[in-house]
C-alpha cells in the first residue's frame, strides 16, 4: 500500500503523542514499605483510583487519576507520591 506522506507523518506521530500523554497522566506512587492499610487515600480519592488490597493501597484505576494530590496529603505515612 502507499501511503500519502502525511499519512506517513501520522502514523510516526500518533504513537509518539499517545505516548507522551501517557507520560503526562498523573499517577499515584504507592511505597509499599510506608504504607500502613490505613485505607485514608482509598476513602478520601474522590476518583476511586486506590483500593487497600491485601493490607496495602493499590492503584486499581490509574487512568481515572486527576491530579488533585488528595491522597498524598491525607496519607499519615507519607507513603503516596503523585507522579505528573
Ligand atoms: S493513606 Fe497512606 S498508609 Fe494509608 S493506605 Fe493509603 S498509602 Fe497506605
Ligand atoms: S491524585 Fe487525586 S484522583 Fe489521583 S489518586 Fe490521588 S486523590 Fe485520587
């Protein structure tokens, strides 16, 4: 098949933007060493991202994440770091 050469520069491209906005979303970082299970950034994420699995926070729903950095303020461990 020949592509049109913008259809070239689209198919480069797309992947390469799909990927730095992956690399924009914000994520919580759970250190499992801190973490207590207290569940407080489980209750308190109005996204429902965490969930306190197995006596640690777990990120179950990273792409709902938005950044708001509740957890990392509510966590008494210090164990949340919201990566942007
Ligand atoms: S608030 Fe902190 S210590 Fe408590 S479950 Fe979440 S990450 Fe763990
Ligand atoms: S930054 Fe906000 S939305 Fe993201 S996990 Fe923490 S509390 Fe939830």
């Amino acid at each position: 098949m020949t592509l049109h050469a913008g259809c070239r520069e689209t198919t480069t491209y797309i992947p390469a933007i799909n990927d730095l906005a992956a690399r924009a979303m914000p994520k919580p970082v759970v250190d499992l060493d801190k973490c207590t299970g207290c569940g407080t950034c489980a209750s308190s994420c109005p996204q429902g991202v965490l969930e306190v699995k197995e006596g640690k926070a777990q990120v179950v729903n990273p792409d709902a994440c938005i950044g708001c950095r509740v957890c990392e303020s509510v966590c008494p461990a210090g164990a949340i770091k919201v990566t942007d």
